[in-house]
C-alpha cells in the first residue's frame, strides 16, 4: 500500500492553499522564506515524494532522458554517464541508461524502445557501426530532441559534445617524436565516425610537421566492436608489426580499451615498454599510474563531455526559439609516464 502523503496532505495540515504548497516546493519567488521553510520542514518530516505522473501530465514532460552508449562497463564512458547524471540530477531530470553494444541494430531498437517511452530527449554516443542517420534524423524531424556525444558524425545536424580528437592525436604523436622516436606504429578502431578519423588524421599531421614520411604499413585499423575480436585481433596485429622488417619503436593507440589492452599484451608476448617499443594512448583509466610500466596517455575530461551534453540537451528541450546547433571540442590533456620514455 502507498502511503505517500500529498500535496493536499500538506496544505491542510498547514493550512494553506494547495497551489502555495506546490509553489514553496519548486522554491517559487512568489512564496515567502519563512513559508517555504515551513512546508519543506513539513514535507521532509513526512517523507513527502513528489508524484512524477501528476507533474508529467501538467508540465506536458515525462521530465526524463534517453542515454545511449557502448557499454557500461568502460571506465571512460561510465565518467561521461557520471556527468550526465550529475547535470540531470540538478535539473530534475532522470536518467535512462540503455548499452547498444556496439550493434548498430540494438542501438535502433534501444532508441525505439526509449522513444515508445515517452523520453523528453536522446543523447546517444553511436556505434562504431553506426553509418546511417536517417533514422535518428526521423525521430528528430518528428520533435525529438538529439545530442551527440563523444563518438559524433557530420551526417546529422544537431549539438554535439566531443573532445579535440585530432589535437590530441597530434600531441600524442609528437611527444614520441620529441623523445626521439622515428617509427611510429598507429592502432585504431575500424569506424567511419570523426572520432577515429581525427585521431588518424592527428597523427599523419604530426608526423608530417616532423618531416617523417608516412609509412601505412605501420598503421592498423581493425574490429573493436567485441572484447574477443579487439583482444584477438590486437595480439595478431602487434605480432605482425614486432616481426615486420621495419618495426616500430613506439606504438600510438587511439581508444581508452586499445591502450590498456596493447599494454597488457605487450607484456604478454615478453616485449619490454619502453625498452622494446614505446607506448602511449587515449585512456581513462584510473590504474594508469599502477599499470607496468605506468601508462603514458591522453586523458579526456570525461565528465565534462557528459555534464555539456546534458546542458545541451536539456537547452534543447526547453528552447523553443531555434538558437543555431552548436560543436563543443574540449581539450584533452597529456600525462606522461613510463611507457613513453626512453630507457636511461
């Protein structure tokens, strides 16, 4: 049985008008300190929970939002997630979580099943399978607000929220460059999204204004889209590139899981970081400092992305005037450590 106490609960035993309790709730300036103390003390010594379904019918809102990543599981993406939730939270907004795991099929039926709903907007980090947009471009012309985030595509117009993938390639690139390193291996995730062509296009600009020449078979796009098929096809292609007749003596990989993966595998087939080949990556994760070696990498203010992407949506969602759609790229930042640093 609920036995939530109502609005009307509180306005009798105050005795005051309903649309004044309401009002001192949502902190209205139309209510006076002293009776907005006196309700909110009232309220939270009942253990008043306000009725969402009721609030949702007046305000034309189900005040919830559709979130649609890879996978949970990723250190990175459950900082953005954090963001998000953080961002909504405050606004009074909730937040539903759905993983499309990398299946450009079930990130579809995720957004449809959020869209059956009732959501009041979308933020999705797509695929890397993800190619076609029309169907988010439909939801969208239907009124359906959209953010990207993270992973973002020129093939649909809305806000996005990202960080400066090619920068932060390029600085990645040229700090093995600084510390004397020629051959420069590039491991990537076999995507047509801007976030793995901007890391690639980083790199080629560093090497470049370096004046090294570009060498492709040093480079490696492949499926990432499973744990089986980025571990497997990550231990076939390292051992290709450490047996090839020009082998790299530093490695650059563009994704938080290629990092700490390459690292670990690296190890694994009894090649010394930095000794045998150098190593640095974009990643998150909080045990790069206790990995072996320390993982040198490119850290990506994750919570932020997640915190800009909420402030986007939620703009759209309650600006009705069309304000232009706007790309936010914020800077990453490098963290050196071991991994990218010549023996001594």
């Amino acid at each position: 049985m609920n036995n939530n106490i109502t609005l009307r609960d509180i306005a009798e035993a105050l005795k005051l008008s309903v649309s004044t309790v309401s009002r001192a709730l949502t902190d209205s300036y139309q209510i006076g300190d002293k009776t907005k103390k006196k309700v909110l003390a009232y309220a939270n010594e009942h253990n008043y929970v306000p009725n969402r379904i009721a609030r949702s019918l007046k305000e034309g809102k189900s005040r919830s939002i559709g979130v649609v990543v890879c996978s949970i599981d990723n250190n990175f993406v459950a900082q953005m997630l954090d963001g998000i939730d953080h961002y909504c939270t405050e606004h009074q907004y909730q937040i539903i979580i759905m993983q499309s795991k990398e299946l450009f099929e079930q990130e579809k039926a995720c957004i449809n099943l959020l869209y059956s709903g009732g959501i009041d907007g979308l933020l999705i980090s797509p695929t890397y399978q993800t190619t076609d947009f029309d169907y988010l471009i439909n939801l969208q012309k239907s009124g359906l607000p959209i953010v990207l985030f993270d992973r973002l595509s020129d093939k649909i117009d809305t806000h996005k929220v990202a960080v400066d993938n090619f920068k932060g390639a390029y600085n990645a690139t040229l700090h093995l460059i600084d510390n004397g390193y020629k051959n420069i291996a590039h491991i990537n995730s076999d995507t047509k999204l801007s976030m793995a062509t901007e890391r690639f296009e980083g790199y080629k600009k560093a090497l470049a204004d370096a004046k090294i020449p570009y060498n492709a078979n040093l480079v490696q796009f492949f499926d990432t889209t499973t744990a089986d098929n980025l571990n497997q096809n990550l231990e076939k292609i390292l051992q290709a590139l450490m047996h090839a007749d020009t082998k790299p003596d530093a490695i650059f990989t563009a994704t938080d899981q290629l990092s700490t993966r390459c690292l670990a595998i690296l190890n694994k087939l009894g090649y010394l970081v930095p000794t045998d080949v150098a190593l640095i990556g974009f990643s998150n994760t909080d045990l790069a400092d206790a990995l072996n070696p320390s993982l040198s990498t490119i850290y990506q203010p994750s919570f932020e992305i997640g915190s800009l992407a909420a402030k986007q949506l939620l703009s759209l969602i309650d600006d009705k005037t069309n304000t232009p759609f706007e790309t936010i790229l914020l800077d990453t930042q490098i963290q050196v450590r071991s991994s990218s640093q010549k023996s001594k």
